[in-house]
C-alpha cells in the first residue's frame, strides 16, 4: 500500500508538471538550442569578428569608402543582377504560365512537363552547361561562325548578362510554380461578367487577373531576389568579380577574414530583411477568388496560322529547355583533351561513366557526398518534424521567432554560411563538443544540415496542416498516450509530406557547391567541387559524367516528391 501511494504521488507530480502551461517551453527548447547553437552563435561570432581585432568600425569604413569603391560596386552589381533577374523570371515565368494554363495547343502537354527541367539542374552544372552552349568557345557561336565563314563568333556569354540569362533560366520556375497555381484557382465568371459589362481585355487584365497574381508574383519575386543576391556560381564561371559573394570568396581566400566578416555580414542583413518582408507579405491579407464559380477552362488554339506557329513555338521551347541537359550528356561521353577549336567533340567514350563506379578516386567524392548528405538529411529529419509539429500543434510564445529562424539559412547565401561557421568552429566551444570542427568530416555534414532546416519543416508542416486535429483528439480519447498517437496516427498521415521534404534535402545536400568550396577538405571533398576543379583541370568529359549523375539523381528526387506530395512539394517549400 505504502509503494502505491508513492507511485501514485508521483503520477500526479508528473501530470501535474505536463499540465503546467510552461511545461511547453522545456518541450521546444531543444529547437531554440539547435537553432541558437548553429544559426545564431555562428552569425554573432561573424558579426564579431567584423569589427577587427580592435573592435573598431574600420572594416565597415573601408566597405564604405569612396576611395576604394570595389564594396559597394560589388554590392550595387548584386542589387543590379538581382532586381533585372526578378523582371525576366516574371516576365518568363508569369507567360509560360499563362500560356500553359490558359491555352491548348499543339505541343502544349510536352511543354507542361519540360518547363521544370531547369529544377533539375543543379547550379553548378547548369552554369557549366550554358558555358558549353553559349560562351565563347561554346557549341552555338562556334557552330555559327562556322556556318557562315564568320572571323569571330557572332555572340557569347559573359560578364553581367551572362549571368542574367542563367539566372533567368534557372530561376523563372519560382514564377512559373507560383503563377500556375494563382491562374488555376481564378474563377472565368468574374472575367465573363467584366466582358458583359464592356470592359476591354487591357482592363480585365489590369482589374482583375493581375490584382489575383499580385500575391503570387511579389512572394516569387522576393524568393528570386533573394537567390539572386546569394548567387555565387553564375559569377565565379562568367567571372564577374564585383558581386558580394564573389567579394566573399576573395576576402577569404586571400587571408582577409575580418574583411569577408564584415561583407558577410552586411549581405546577412539585407537577405534577412527580404526574408522578414517576404514573410510580412505572405501573412498579410491578399486578394482572394471568393466566387464559386469553376477553374479556369483552357480554349483551343483554332487557327490554322496559329496551330503552325504554336508548333514552331513549342518546338523551340522544349529544344531550349533540353538542349543544357543534352549538352551534358554528350560533352559526357567526349574524350578528354580533344575537344579544341571543333564544334563538336571528335571522339567520344564511355569510360568517364566507368570510372565513376571503378576507379577510386573518381569514386570517392560520390561517396563522400552520398555519407555527408546522409548524416544531414538525418538531422533535418529529427529537426524538421519536430519543428514542424511544434509550430502547427502547440501554443506558444515565439512562433513568429520560431519560424523566422529557420527559414533565415535558406535565405543566407552560402558564401555567408560557410564564413559563419568558419568564424564559430575553428576554435573548441561547447556547440562543437570542445572539438575543432574546421577540417573535420563533420563540418560539411553541418553546414549542409543548416542550409537545408526548412525543407523538412515546410513539407512537414504543409502535411500537418492538411490534417483534421480531431483525430488525435479521438486517439487520445480512447486512451492512447502521445507517443503512441504520434507514431501511430500523424506519422502515417504525414509521412509523404516528410519523405518529399527529406528527398529534397538529400538532392540538395549533395549538390550543394557554395557552402562547400570554402570549408571542404581533401580527404572530404564532395561531388560538387570534384565536378569544379575537373572543369578547371579540362577534364571536361569526366566532370560532365558527374553532372548527369546528379541530374538523373535530381530528376528521379523530383518524380518521387512530386509522386508523394501530389504535387505540392515545390509550393510547400
């Protein structure tokens, strides 16, 4: 009897205590700590080190100084590329949508499924493959200037606008997604109705249709704005030195880390700021279609003249959005160091795909990549579905914090990851274990499971808002405890949303280039920067095998995703 009241004491003590409206705070603070520990520490010891040894404001002086302008040239050249990117992704983007959700024509199904291969691309590969199409010594120019008996080619990528056009192709998918969606959900009544009462098509549109698209495109525009400001790739390839991140590596690599503190942290500042408006926005109201009419009926292109063109078009269009991946694929199979001053490779072979699964040292930045992006994707796991459950099922104060602070590593560029983590790890703390993680195994793993926090959590959290909270309730009713009505109940009802975001974290981890180039080590290097300095050593077949790897990695991520998620994975994230 004496043993059970002491037990029954203490079952109360323990309700008493999970009852206890604070008890919620000691369930998420792990979140905070992770959180804090790797997105916050990291930032304020970048932040620190900005101001020099002397903690003074030299650094920032010098940034912006009139004398020695390459700071704020390279800080007007990320706001110039990026808000011209924004206009052409809208411009492309916002059309295709339009046109492919509007319309019916020849062509049109092939179109729908081609115009996301650029998500298929990784940054890196696709920046290279442009190179091989476009740039100076690229397949087009050469096979035109041999065409016509030109003495120079007749165009070729580069500088500014050779980032633009990459950008804009790589990055017009966010508009397209976005746009889709709105343009599905419009209602034609409102249209008709506006027609009937004798408005022109130029007022309709201006009225009505762009009013609905306005919460669409200003939530993409922000997301490519801020990609765009992170762009690190387009501009090292089209060697365009005068953008922040390029002003970052620079720093870096010449030994100048209270300089690279200082740019990092003034880019941290003005990507967190897109990403607090970005969030502002989409909390705000928006317009919303409150009529209940039907979705949009797409109308037949009935035409002859048109039907030829829409043909023609749509031809161009998908030889376009293949002719990168085709690229790829056949400077993939061409032997290294043949390819001169031909249009085409000459000899061509297999054994770059060969070595890839044989040969040792083609093999282990694979494996490299395939462990570290395991180890971070597992890590997103744990967090993601925790974070996720925290901010859709729980009460508390700091959602908004919560929230913020995850999504703020997808909006800092990579170049400023890597920096902050070099800044908080090169030296023992309690976040890394009283270790060094600067040089180690663990620090890619790590700055891949930072960049990559929301992919898991917004899938997740899509998935758990999509499900009725009454049927935990039921659960709990019958006398499950939480645990069993967790595992039992919302893991099954939210597992596709986990999986589509833990594939999508695994594709990026090992495509990931930015974060990797600065901290890697030999014996860790990944995929990505295997595939750069083939490209630098002119082993253009052996780093284009690599890239279709990825590519073919990528594409089966994208199908399985879009397959589970039923086609909500990309808005989700």
């Amino acid at each position: 009897m004496k043993k059970q009241t002491i037990y029954s004491s203490q079952d109360s003590l323990w309700a008493r205590i999970t009852r206890s409206p604070s008890f919620i705070y000691v369930l998420i603070s792990p979140l905070f700590l992770i959180l804090f520990g790797y997105v916050i520490f990291p930032f304020y010891q970048t932040f620190i080190q900005s101001f020099g040894s002397e903690a003074g404001l030299n650094n920032y002086k010098k940034f912006f100084s009139l004398e020695s302008t390459s700071n704020l040239e390279a800080l007007w050249t990320s706001v110039y590329i990026s808000v011209i990117s924004v206009i052409t992704c809208a411009i492309v983007g916002v059309l295709m949508a339009f046109l492919l959700e509007r319309y019916d024509f020849p062509g049109r199904r092939v179109l729908s499924i081609l115009v996301l291969v650029p998500m298929a691309l990784p940054p890196l590969v696709g920046v290279l493959s442009f190179t091989f199409l476009y740039g100076e010594s690229g397949i087009i120019p050469r096979g035109i200037q041999h065409l016509f008996n030109l003495e120079q080619v007749p165009f070729k990528l580069k500088g500014v606008w050779g980032v633009i056009v990459v950008h804009t192709f790589t990055m017009y998918t966010y508009f397209y997604l976005t746009a889709s969606a709105a343009i599905k959900g419009l209602d034609p009544s409102l249209e008709e109705a506006a027609t009937n009462l004798g408005a022109s098509r130029i007022r309709i549109w201006r009225k009505i249709i762009l009013p609905m698209l306005t919460p669409s495109i200003v939530a993409a525009a922000l997301l490519v704005f801020m990609i765009s400001m992170a762009s690190y790739t387009a501009p090292l390839i089209f060697g365009v030195e005068r953008t922040m991140t390029m002003q970052i590596y620079l720093s870096r690599t010449n030994g100048n880390l209270d300089m690279a503190a200082t740019q990092s942290t003034i880019l941290s500042f003005v990507s967190i700021s897109f990403l607090i408006i970005m969030r502002w926005y989409q909390n705000r109201r928006n317009y919303q279609n409150l009529s209940k009419g039907i979705s949009v009926h797409r109308s037949e292109v009935k035409s002859k003249a048109m039907k030829v063109v829409s043909v023609i078009l749509s031809f161009v269009g998908v030889l376009i959005l293949l002719l990168p991946i085709l690229t790829l694929i056949l400077i993939s199979l061409s032997v290294d160091g043949t390819w001169t001053t031909q249009v085409l490779p000459p000899e061509y072979t297999f054994d770059h795909y060969k070595a890839l699964f044989t040969d040792e040292r083609t093999w282990r930045p694979i494996w490299n990549s395939l462990q570290m992006g395991f180890v971070a994707t597992l890590g997103n796991i744990v967090f993601g579905v925790a974070a996720a459950y925290a901010m859709v099922r729980l009460n508390f104060k700091g959602k908004t914090l919560l929230d913020i602070l995850i999504m703020v590593p997808w909006a800092l560029p990579g170049t400023v990851v890597a920096v902050n983590l070099i800044a908080a790890f090169s030296e023992e703390n309690i976040f890394a274990f009283n270790q060094v993680l600067i040089g180690t195994f663990w620090i890619l793993p790590l700055a891949y499971f930072i960049r990559h926090l929301p992919l898991v959590f917004r899938s997740t959290s899509a998935s758990l808002m999509q499900m009725d909270q009454s049927i935990e309730e039921a659960s709990r009713s019958l006398g499950a405890g939480w645990w069993m009505t967790f595992r039992k109940i919302v893991l099954p009802l939210t597992l596709t949303g986990i999986l589509a975001g833990t594939l999508l974290a695994f594709v990026q981890s090992i495509g990931e280039f930015v974060a990797s180039i600065l901290i890697y080590s030999t014996s860790t290097m990944p995929l990505s920067v295997a595939i750069f300095q083939k490209m630098y050593a002119f082993k253009f077949g052996t780093a284009c095998a690599y890239g279709v790897l990825q590519i073919i990695l990528i594409l089966i991520v994208l199908t399985i995703s879009e397959k589970l998620s039923k086609g909500t994975a990309g808005s989700a994230i």
